[in-house]
C-alpha cells in the first residue's frame, strides 16, 4: 500500500534527513519526501498498518527537526 501525506519542513536538507529516518521505521518498505511539493509518500511493508506506523514516522522525523509536522 502506498499513501501521500503533506508535510511541514523548513529546508531541503532536513526534507532529505527527514526521508532517510522515515526509511528506518519498521512497516516502512519506501518513503520519499518532496520538499518542492511539501509531501511525503510512503509504501508500506505487506500487513502494516499505516494507522500504526506513521506516528512512528513522525517521531523520527521531528529527530530530525522538532518542528516538522505529517497530516496523517
């Protein structure tokens, strides 16, 4: 399953840290952040559920900037 979520990022170089910490999360197979187009899209491994792992996600990512939101 593959969702797009907008985003909330200051500079292209956190977008980038943001989408190397999303790719570490368990239930992520694939995620990229579009700075350009504030989104992030992310494909889930087979059976996770999205409801579960994106607040996983978003905790990785204010890691990275603790200001950074996901609408999810």
């Amino acid at each position: 399953m593959r969702k797009s979520y907008p985003i909330e990022v200051d500079c292209a170089n956190c977008a980038n840290l943001m989408e190397v910490e999303a790719n570490k999360v368990a239930g992520v197979k694939k995620a990229t952040v579009n700075f350009m187009m504030l989104k992030m899209t992310v494909k889930f491994e087979e059976g996770a559920d999205p409801a579960q792992v994106m607040p996983e996600v978003l905790t990785a990512c204010k890691g990275v900037e603790p200001d950074c939101s996901i609408e999810f």
